[in-house]
C-alpha cells in the first residue's frame, strides 16, 4: 500500500450558508491523502501504474465549482468521487478548509476532514 497526497489546492469559490458567502465568495484549501494498491509503480516509473495527481486536482476542481452550503458536503463530494474514478484507492482523507471565512472576521480559517473507504463492495465514512 503507497500513501499518495495531493496538498494545497487554492481555488478561490462561493460556498457558505450565509448569502455573503455565496456572493462574495472566499479562497479555500484542499488537502487528498490516499492509500492506494500502487506498488507496481515503485519498480516500474509507468504513471498508469499509480494515480495521476492530475485526476485528483480535476476532481477537487469540479466539485468546488458548484456552490453548496457545507463543507461536509464538499469533502463527501471529492471523497465519494476519488474511490470511484481511481479503484486502486482503498482509503480516502479529505479536508476541506474555508480561508478567513466571511461569517468570523477573527477566524482564520474553518476546516472538515472525513475519511471514506471501500467496505463490503460500498463507499462508507469511516
């Protein structure tokens, strides 16, 4: 099992409960750590024998740009769609983190983390 991650993701989107939020909109942060059965790729330097980081960063593209209220729902939304595009991943970390949310002037930033994984052939939370 290879620990993969893709840290950092800035995209600047409009999410929130409040309307300020969603009008405004405000930077957030994506952090995706998988355990995936790539071990071939440690002997064979083939990228179809891994993930491609690059499928991850559209993923986490896509679902961020589509407003939604939670970033529950956000970190649900790129879990949920990582096991199913790469199988090879058999868990999941995601945190989603707001940068100085709007609602809090004093906030530096709000986070939520949820860890997904294959059980009995079903995508759960974990």
């Amino acid at each position: 099992m290879v620990n993969i991650a893709v840290e950092g993701v800035k995209i600047f989107a409009y999410h929130g409960v409040y309307a300020e939020e969603r009008e405004k909109g405000t930077l957030f942060l994506v952090d995706v750590y998988m355990d995936a059965e790539v071990d071939q790729a440690l002997y064979s330097d083939q990228l179809e024998d891994t993930i491609d980081y690059k499928s991850v960063y559209d993923i986490v593209e896509g679902v961020l740009s589509v407003p939604v209220h939670l970033l529950e729902k956000l970190a649900g939304e790129i879990g949920h769609a990582v096991l199913e595009r790469h199988k090879q991943v058999k868990k999941v970390r995601v945190r989603v983190s707001k940068i100085k949310p709007l609602a809090m002037s004093l906030c530096e930033r709000t986070y939520v983390e949820a860890k997904f994984g294959w059980v009995a052939g079903k995508i759960e939370v974990m």
